[in-house]
C-alpha cells in the first residue's frame, strides 16, 4: 500500500475539530495521529513565549549562531531552528512541563518518560519545506505496535496554509512505517490552529514543515518531544541544561528529564535522590 490516503480511512485528508477533551483528544490521536488543543496558554504566557523566542533567534542569528532548516533540515536562509529554549528562557518551562502536555504523555506514553528535546522552528518568508517524516526515524522497523514518542506543539503564531503551518498525513500513523523515499510527495494537509493552540501528535504520524509563501508572515512554533524511556533523549540534558531549570524543577519535570527514573538511568541501582 504506497497511498496514505487511501490507507487510512476512505475520507480524504481530514483532520479532526480542535478539542480541550482528553477522551476526544486521545480518539483523535488513534485516528488521525493529531490533536489540536485550543488556548493551550494564556494571554500572558504566549505573548512573553514568543518574545523570549524572537529574541533567543535574533540573538543566535547577531552571533552567527543561527540554525537553519528545510528539506534536509541544512540550507535554509528564512527558517530558524532555535534549540533547547529550555535554557533560553524560564517561560519555556511552562510548555515543556506543561499539565496538559505531561496529561497526554501519560495517557499515550505511560509513566515515567523523558523530554528528548524542546526546539523551536521559525518559518520565514519564501522558507522552504522539510522532508516528509515521522518523528520516531530512529526506531529500527518493524516498528511495534504503540506510539514511542509524542510531540506537542505550541503554536506562537498563527499557523496557516500560507505561513507554513505543519502539514500532515492524517491517519498515516496506522501504517506503522516511515515513509519511502518515493512517497515524499505524498498529499498532506496544513494544521490550521491560532497562536496558543498546541498541536499534540504521535510519533508515526508523517509531517513536514510547510512552505511559507507570505512576503513578511513568520510563524514560530515550539516543539516539546517525548519518548518512552528507553530512548536516548535528542538533547543531552546533563550537559546542556541550565542549572536553574533542574533546581527548582517539580519532581514531574525531573523525572521528564531523567533525573529521577525507574529501571533505567539509575545510580547504584536506584533513581538519583
Ligand atoms: O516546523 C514544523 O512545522 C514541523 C517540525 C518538525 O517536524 C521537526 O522539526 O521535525
């Protein structure tokens, strides 16, 4: 079977009707591989979120600094990637730790998991897409049966058809597979969602980044992914966080970032204190 969309359910590529239920929203994720939760954040924290992020990106790009990303996440002069906002601000903390991110993780993932990495992407104008992909590409195939992974992410902008709002292949988390090379061209659907929105998917689900065909339009998303623990975290949290993080982090968060643990990541056989 090579069309997703003929693959998954008969209906075109649809995606479902945003939601602030977690029964719905779970449903939504077995069926579509997506959710969108609606004012994830408040006023407040969105405003200064984007902020700190503009400013993080502005920054890296003053200092040379500045990380790209497109087709083969390289050669890009619009888009941005900013990593591991988790040291560039305390607002990010309350995405990353966020109780209705650490409420799908639980229900889809189980407990305990880890953060593998919070990055934002920037889109700029005349920013080119990325590569189709599902997000757990580091899972040898066959892969089993449930999701290993889960992404949320926080809309700072609006995320348009235009701006180069996520775009994805509704229902193609049921086969259970990356994609091939020769079904990079495959229709996808844009994640329509207003600034403050979160967009939670599974880990199968086949996405890219958009094209961003306005003149003057950014659009900054910032992407929490979350692994069952035996996956090596993307970020390496012991050397890269910033202290302050982890001193006044909840015991959730630690345990998203792997200073409390159970089975594996121990010290002398036990979770660190
Ligand atoms: O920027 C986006 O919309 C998608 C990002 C993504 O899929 C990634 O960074 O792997």
């Amino acid at each position: 079977m090579t069309d997703p969309s003929v693959a998954i359910s008969g209906e075109g590529l649809l995606v479902p009707p945003p939601t602030r239920n977690l029964g719905q929203g779970l449903r939504n994720i077995a069926d579509y591989g997506l959710t969108v939760y609606p004012d994830a954040i408040d006023a407040d924290t969105l405003s200064a979120a984007r902020d700190a992020l503009y400013r993080a990106a502005s920054s890296d790009a003053k200092r040379q600094r500045a990380v790209k990303f497109s087709l083969d996440y390289g050669e890009d002069d619009s888009n941005a990637r900013v990593w591991n906002v988790l040291s560039r601000d305390p607002v990010f903390e309350e995405l990353a730790f966020s109780p209705i991110a650490i409420a799908y993780v639980k229900a889809l993932l189980g407990w305990p998991a880890l953060l593998g990495n919070i990055s934002a992407n920037i889109t700029g104008p005349g920013g080119g897409e990325m590569q189709l992909h599902a997000d757990q590409i580091f899972v040898p195939e066959p892969w089993p049966a449930n999701p290993q992974g889960l992404n949320v992410a926080w809309c700072l902008d609006d995320f348009t058809d235009a701006n180069g709002a996520t775009r994805f292949v509704p229902g193609s988390h049921k086969l259970n597979r990356a994609p091939r090379e020769d079904e990079a061209g495959v229709e996808t659907v844009p994640m329509e969602a207003p600034a403050g929105s979160a967009v939670i998917f599974e880990s199968r689900v086949w996405h890219k980044t958009g094209f961003n065909r306005t003149a003057d339009v950014r659009r900054a998303g910032v992407f929490a992914w979350y692994t069952t623990p035996i996956y090596r975290p993307q970020e390496n949290w012991f050397l890269s966080l910033k202290p302050e993080v982890r001193q006044f982090a909840s015991e959730d968060a630690l345990t998203l970032l792997g200073w409390r643990s159970e089975g594996l990541g121990l010290v002398n056989g036990a979770s660190p204190a």
